[in-house]
C-alpha cells in the first residue's frame, strides 16, 4: 500500500471514530461490568463492533489479523494491542469475536479452544454447532446490517441477532448486546441462515442492480444521481408497506410494449437480459390474482 493510500486510509478511520465517539457521548451509556474483549479479524464488521464496544465503555484487549497493518490500524483506534500471530493471542480476556471469513471459523476456533474462554461467531451463514463442537462456553452474535468501514453506522438501531449453547450464555449475550443496539434478537441457526438468505435478496442483489445501473447511465452520458431519488422512495416505501404492494413497473402493468423495448436494448448484455426476463416474469406472477 502506497504511503499516501495509507495516510488517506487512516484519515478516513480518524474521521468515522471520531464520529462514533460523538455519538457515545451523547448517549452517556454507563456500564456495571465492562468487558474485556479480543476482536479475532479486522474487516467491516469487526472494525463497527470495535468501536461500538470501546464507545460503550468495554475494553478492546488485542485485534487479531493475518495483515499487521490491518490490526494495527483498527487497534490503534480502539486502544488496543494489534498482533498478526495467533502465539500471540493474551488468554486474559472475558471474550473472543470471531469475525472473520466462514470457512475460516473452525480453524480459529480450535486455535482459541485451549483458553477455554467465552467465544463468539458473528457469521450469519454458519450455525451455532460449528463452534460449540470446539469451544464449549459458545454464541452467535450476528449483526444485521450492511457495513462499510468508511461509513458510520448507528449501531444503536443494529438488529443483533443471538444465539447461545445454553440459556445462561443466551441470557449473557443479551446482556452484552444491549450495551451496543436497542434492538436484540433470539434467532436461532436456521432461522439466522434462512435471515442471511433474505437479506442477500434484499441488500446485496439489488446493490449489484444499483451499480448496472450507474454504468447504463455512464455509457449514455448520465450521472448516477438522477436515480438516488428513486432508490431512497423505494427504501422508504418499504419502511411502512408490504413490498408486493407498492411494486410499480412495466412488469406489474404487463407492459409489454415497454418491456420488449427494454429486452432489445440489452441484446448485447445476454446475462443482463436473462435476470431482466426473469425478474419482470416473478413479479407478473406475484400479481397474478389469487383465487
């Protein structure tokens, strides 16, 4: 990385902190009995839990990554111990996140089963047995929320979906979940998959739409802010409706005139074309009348 890449990174992370601990301030949170927490990976979702654990008046003890610069980067910020080597990892701490890639969960799992410390997972597609069948004091912590290290998040208003391998440690994640979000959640593995599923449906795909979009615009000579208006109503809508009754559209209408305009236009974009045919053809049906 280059040095000003890095500076400009650093910058941005100073930016999104300082705005997180504003935020904290204003809410004045006091707490009984802080924790000492290990965060194990340093990604979007560590890096927002960090801060929303540090501002909420827990002790971030070390942030573990494979990218000493990662860790250092994110530690500094939170004013703990950055390491790289999992020899490293201090045993004097109440609790151990992993945040990392699913596949990468069992592995550090057996790394952290010889502290025998409460651990754990913040993975919405891997179930509670994955870890319990290594560490015995296990959890799920789960955020429901798309994150970005650069933007802020109002971690107060973050569903934190929880699952513990018994009642005691369900009732302690409770506990903990309430320090950082007013919102908190019992879902348990399948419930959390099925959940992962349906917010990939919700978040992720139409983001990908979102950015074919922009570049539909860019190639005739647009700016993508002419559809922000459009994308912000539609979240919106949603907030006090049922989706399938604020659907509008060709497609609704069965505008076939319109529609069959749209497919040439994506002649020469055979996989745009194909989602476009099926997502025009799932909502016909979703609006077919009931009998």
């Amino acid at each position: 990385m280059t040095r000003s890449k890095r500076k400009e990174r650093t910058e941005i992370f100073s930016l999104f902190f300082g705005y997180l601990v504003f935020v904290n301030l204003q809410i004045n949170l006091t707490l009984d009995t802080p924790m000492r927490i290990t965060l194990i990976g340093s990604g979007n979702v560590a890096t927002h839990l960090a801060a929303a654990f540090k501002n909420a008046g827990h002790r971030i003890v070390q942030v573990y990554s494979r990218d000493m610069e990662h860790a250092a980067l994110l530690a500094y910020h939170v004013k703990g111990e950055p390491i790289s080597d999992s020899q490293r990892i201090d045993p004097e701490t109440d609790l151990f996140i992993i945040s990392v890639k699913d596949d990468a969960i069992p592995s550090m799992a057996k790394e952290l089963a010889k502290f025998n410390k409460f651990t754990v997972h913040t993975s919405g597609a891997t179930d509670l047995a994955t870890l319990s069948a290594i560490v015995p004091k296990a959890g799920v912590f789960y955020p429901l929320q798309t994150f970005s290290k650069e933007k802020e998040i109002d971690f107060w208003s973050v569903p934190l979906c929880i699952e513990g391998v018994d009642e005691a440690v369900t009732v302690e994640l409770e506990h903990l979940g309430r320090t950082i979000s007013n919102n908190i959640y019992r879902i348990n593995s399948n419930q959390r998959k099925t959940l992962h599923l349906a917010a990939v449906f919700a978040c992720n795909f139409p983001n990908y739409l979102y950015d074919f979009a922009r570049n539909l615009l860019k190639e005739n000579n647009m700016e993508f802010e002419l559809l922000r208006p459009l994308i912000l109503e539609t979240a919106q809508k949603v907030r006090d409706n049922l989706p399938a009754d604020v659907q509008t559209g060709p497609a609704v209408r069965q505008d076939e005139s319109t529609m069959s305009n749209h497919l040439q236009m994506l002649e020469n974009e055979p996989q745009l074309k194909m989602i476009y045919e099926l997502l025009s053809q799932g909502i016909i049906t979703n609006h077919k009348p009931r009998h």
